[in-house]
C-alpha cells in the first residue's frame, strides 16, 4: 500500500460512519481486509501496521488512546493506590482478573510482580482470577465468561478476610459479564473494595445487553464506575483487530502493556523511592513500542516461521510449541486460543514448557489428571507426542540465552532424530555482558573474577547456539539493542522486570503471528474474519449472527434462525429452540464445528443443512468453499 493511502487505511477506522453499530474491539481492520490473500511476508507485515496502532496518537474528536493524558493520568492514579497496598500488605491484595486470554494474562503478571516481591523480600500481594478455574489457563471455557454472579462468588472467595483491595477486572470490549458481576460486587462495597476496568472501547460502546439474573448490564456498570471517586476507567482505543474481534492479539498486548506499566511504576514507588510520575509512565509505553519495532524489523525470520507453521496445518499436520521460563506460558496461552478462535483442535497447535506444572506454578497446581491436552511439561511432549511426529510437522524452540541452553540444545537432538521440520527462536541482549556488569558493585579482585565468568557464560552460549542452529531449519534471533531498553538501564530495581517484559511482549507478537498466519495460510479466514468461529459463549453467538448477516446480506433474524438450525443439527427449528436462552445455545454449539460456515452455505444457496455440511466436506479449506457461493 503507498505511503498516503496506508495513512488514510490507519485512520479509517476512526471514521464516525465505519462500521458504526460495531464497538471498535469488533470492528474489522481496514489495513487487513485482504489479509487472507497476503503470502506469510505480507501477513506480518499487516500484522506489524495493525499492532503500531496501539501507541497512534489521539487527534481531536477521535477516541482517546495508550498516551492519552487523561490515560496516562488515569494510570498513575492506580499506580499510586498499588503502591499503597505494597506499602501496608497487611489484609490487603491486588487481584487481576478477566476471561480468556484477559484471565491468562492476569496470571502471567500476577505471577511475575509476585515472584519480583519475593526476590524483595516481601511477600506476595498479586492474585488472580480466570474464568472457568486454571483449566481454562491452557484450553478454552467460554462458557463461564457469561456468568456475573460466578465473578462475583470468585472474587469474594479470592478476598476472604480482606480489608482493602485493589480489583483489576479486564474485558477488552468491555463486554464479559463474568467481569461486570466483580465490578458491581466491587461498587457495592467501597469500603474495602477499589475496582479498576481496563479495556479498549469507548465507554458509551460496552456492552448493554441483559445478563442472567442481573438488573444491570456491562454498560451500566460502567456508567457508575464513572460517577464514582474511587472507581477508574482505563479504556484508550487501540483499533480494531488484525482478524475482527480477535481480542487476543492487540486486546492482549496492550492489557500486558498497561498493566506491566502501572504494577513496575507502583513497585519502583514502593521500593526505590521513584514516585509514581506521568512522565515515567509516558516513558515506559514508549519502550514497549520500541519492542513492537524491534520484533517487526525481523519480518523474514517471523515469516518463515508463518510459512513453516502454514504448510504444516495445511497437511493435516501440527504445530508443536516447546519453551522455557515465562516465554513457555506464552507458547502454551497461544496454544490455547487457536481452539476458540479458529475453531482448531487442541492437536493442531500444543505448547509445552520446562518444567511443567512446577515451573507454571498455578494455584490448582498439576492438571494433568484432565487428560493429555493438559500434558504439558517437556516430558510429556516426548513420550505422548514426539514418537507420532514426521516431518509434516514443526517443532519450535522458545527461550532466551538465560535459559539452560544446553537443556534446549538437548531436546533440540531429541526431535531431529525423529523429524526436520525444526525452528528456533530465541531472545539475546546486545551488550549484555556490561548490562550485566551494571548490576555488581564490588571489590576490584571480585569484578574481575565476575567478568571473566560472564565471558566466559556468553562463549559458552555461542557454541551451544551455533550447535542449535545446525539442526534447525531456520532461526529467529531478536538481538535488544541497549538503546531498546532504557527503562531497563536508567533504573536497576526494575531491570529485573522489564528485560522479560520486552522479551515476552516480543514472543507474544511472535507467536500470534505465527498462529494467526498459519491460520490464514490453511484458508479459515475470509477477508478478515475468523469464519469458522466457535460459538461457546453470548459474545461469539452475536458475532457469528453479525458475520452471517455481513457475508449473506440477510436479516438479522433469518441469519439467527439459520446459525440455530446448524447449531442443533436440525431442518427446521421445532419445539422449545427458538424459545431457549442464548446460554443453551452456546451449550449446544460446543460438541459442534463449522456450525457458521454451514449456515452460511444454507443462507447462500438456500439448501439443506445436510447438503451445506456434505458441501463444506468436500472443501476443506472454508475460504474457498464461501468464496465459491459468494
Ligand atoms: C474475553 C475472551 C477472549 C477470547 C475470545 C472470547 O474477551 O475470552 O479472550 O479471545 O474472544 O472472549 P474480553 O472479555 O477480554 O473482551
């Protein structure tokens, strides 16, 4: 796209008469709508245009953004009331909490500002809630994202005893009821209770529809968290996403960023005496936009691996992630999402980490006694999965060269001996050796021993790299230069924190890109949507009537009608269907697949379930089997 009209494509969106009925977190992205035709080089770079839209400044009369003032206000406000709770943890907590991808991240952060806490000294503040329990850390419940009262039971079990809590509940359309029934249990008991709501609508587009057994509506709440002192809004618009509605890609990053920013001003305040400022705040995005760049300037290497994890899927074959350290959580949320969002099975992509359960460190502990797809520790990977790989599929390598090196160079030996198909990518620091060297202040006879073990360490690192890379087919190593990480350089207490912030919000591009892209490549997108989505909860459900109504051009109500009678497996809809809530459907449509491009063969063409469903057989790939009715 030229320069002029890729600015125009980048502001579209903000267009007052785009898409108007569509909150922007449901919108579809003007720079992706031929996204499904892009090779895997096109793709990322989409993918890389979409993602600098997060940090775009705000212009007057468009939506406030991630440097808004009144954002960067509203953030160190909550920074400053973090920093009391670690000052005086006594009967105080910091609870993160959200559904999908918005839970998992509240796990990942609250996990690593704890672990920061004991490396202090001080003993944890952060918990976290996910709905549908830890399983739904690793695979898909989407169900229990449409219950607010089980919010709300799971907020008050988290808190028990409690006397003051920060509660940071995260929807990034600003839709989930799970969220809405934790933020009103939160309005009802100010005394104890300060509730925060990060997502990236404009307050006026939450949700306003009616939830089970409740009198008020996401959008409600959000109204009184607005008329209420001690309630904050954290909303900017980070634009639409680069596949519509998927929240996990641009939602997900920019809640790590926002959070990551707010919980490292708060601990900097507690512990090394750095007040909480705006400019800090200002400071820190702009280092997790130097990270978005620096990731993207290795468009090939994500590339290759696109193309890689593409081919695989596209041959019946899977995609296998193997990490270490928190850069394995990532892999394994990304694993996780492609269930609901691409309607996988949870074999066609699987992320497996050092350590397993140990190293997660989740509060139900070890899982695996749910089945295999909760097996997920190195181990597991090499007695259920290994022996059953050929070369149609790909193996790839996630860590950093802090990780045991030798460890991945093994495992590396490990899966050549029974496939090719082997991928690397890894994070190193420039300079890092005197990054190092910053942290030790000691005698002069200490330093040196210390500089020489350092040498010594990244040597050792180079050799085993070299040996990795011979036995992989390709290689993604995203060197930081010094310059990208000033945060980490200016302030010592925090480099412990935001180095693996750079590096994780860095894999999190990564990999959604490589799921996301492999996706594209195997045909299960249209334009920019997500076709084949599953319809586990009350938001997929309208977002699959909306699709259906966009591709067919049919009513509202004809479209319903049609996704119910693909949901139910059935020609007409008799009996009690048409009178069933929304929650029965979604209920239904779990052991279902393809229940919407089926509907949208029948709205097309006007046939049979039967004869849609033999037609969508005979075409795999659902881009072409729509495309050739459209
Ligand atoms: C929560 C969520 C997403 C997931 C899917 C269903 O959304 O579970 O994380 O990818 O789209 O919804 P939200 O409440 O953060 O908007």
């Amino acid at each position: 796209m030229a320069g002029s009209a890729w600015t125009s494509a980048l502001c579209k969106w903000e267009s007052p008469d785009y898409e108007p009925s569509l909150p922007v977190s449901e919108k579809s992205n003007p720079l992706t709508c031929d996204i499904d035709r892009a090779s895997a080089e096109s793709i990322v770079k989409m993918l890389h245009r979409c993602d600098v839209q997060m940090f775009q400044e705000e212009s007057e009369g468009t939506y406030q953004r991630l440097l808004s003032d009144q954002v960067v206000k509203t953030l160190a406000e909550v920074a400053k009331r973090a920093e009391l709770i670690l000052k005086d943890p006594q009967d105080s907590l910091v609870v993160l909490s959200g559904c999908g991808t918005s839970g998992r991240l509240a796990f990942l952060i609250a996990a690593r500002f704890n672990r920061a806490l004991r490396q202090l000294k001080q003993n944890p503040v952060y918990s976290y809630i996910i709905a549908g329990g830890d399983r739904a850390l690793l695979s898909s419940q989407e169900a229990p994202e449409d219950d607010p009262k089980l919010g709300m039971l799971s907020l008050k079990k988290v808190c028990e005893g409690k006397k003051r809590v920060l509660f940071v509940g995260i929807s990034c359309g600003l839709s989930a009821p799970f969220v809405a029934g934790q933020l009103d249990f939160c309005l009802q008991h100010p005394e104890v209770y300060t509730p925060v709501l990060i997502g990236f609508n404009p307050a006026h587009q939450a949700r306003d529809e009616a939830m089970p057994g409740c009198t008020f509506t996401f959008h409600s709440v959000v109204q009184r968290m607005q008329e209420h002192a001690n309630a904050f809004l954290i909303n900017p618009a980070v634009g639409p996403e680069a596949i519509s509605g998927s929240s996990r890609m641009k939602g997900g990053s920019a809640t790590k960023i926002l959070l990551e920013v707010v919980l490292s001003a708060a601990q900097a305040a507690a512990f090394s005496r750095t007040p909480v400022t705006c400019n800090g705040i200002v400071q820190h995005i702009g280092a997790h936009k130097r990270t978005v760049d620096v990731t993207y300037s290795e468009c090939e290497g994500i590339a290759a691996l696109v193309e890689a994890a593409g081919r695989s899927l596209q041959g019946g074959g899977c995609v296998c992630y193997l990490g270490w350290g928190s850069l394995a959580v990532l892999s394994l949320m990304d694993a996780s999402e492609c269930n609901p969002t691409f309607g996988a099975d949870y074999e066609d992509v699987r992320g497996f980490i050092s350590g397993g359960y140990a190293e997660l460190n989740i509060n139900e502990g070890s899982l695996t006694s749910l089945g295999p797809d909760f097996c997920i520790a190195h181990e597991d990977f090499l007695h259920l999965l290994l022996p059953r790989l050929t070369d149609k599929d790909t193996v790839l390598l996630i860590y950093t060269h802090c990780d045991d090196v030798g460890d991945v160079l093994k495992l590396a030996r490990r899966v050549r001996e029974k496939m090719v198909n082997l991928h690397a990518f890894y994070h190193q620091a420039d300079g890092d050796t005197s990054a190092a060297l910053q942290q030790v202040s000691i005698h002069q006879s200490l330093f040196l021993y210390i500089y020489v073990s350092i040498y010594r360490s990244v040597y050792v690192f180079f050799l085993l790299q070299d040996d990795i890379n011979k036995l992989c087919l390709s290689t993604l190593n995203i060197t930081w230069p010094a310059a990208a990480m000033p945060f980490c350089r200016q302030n010592r207490t925090l480099s412990s924190v935001s180095v693996p912030q750079q590096w994780e919000l860095s894999t999190k591009l990564v990999l959604n890109a490589v799921s996301t892209g492999a996706h594209i490549l195997k045909g299960k997108i249209y334009q920019n949507h997500m076709i084949d989505v599953q319809v586990t909860n009350s938001k997929l459900y309208r977002r699959a009537t909306r699709l259906l109504q966009r591709l067919s051009g049919r009513p509202g109500p004809q479209c319903e009608e049609a996704l119910l009678k693909a949901i139910y497996q059935v020609e007409e809809l008799t009996g009690d269907i048409p009178s069933c809530d929304i929650t029965t459907h979604t209920h239904k449509a779990r052991s279902r697949t393809k229940v919407v491009p089926a509907a949208l063969v029948c709205l097309l063409t006007g046939c049979s379930l039967v004869e849609a469903e033999s037609h969508l057989k005979q075409r795999p790939i659902i881009r072409e089997a729509v495309e050739e009715l459209l």
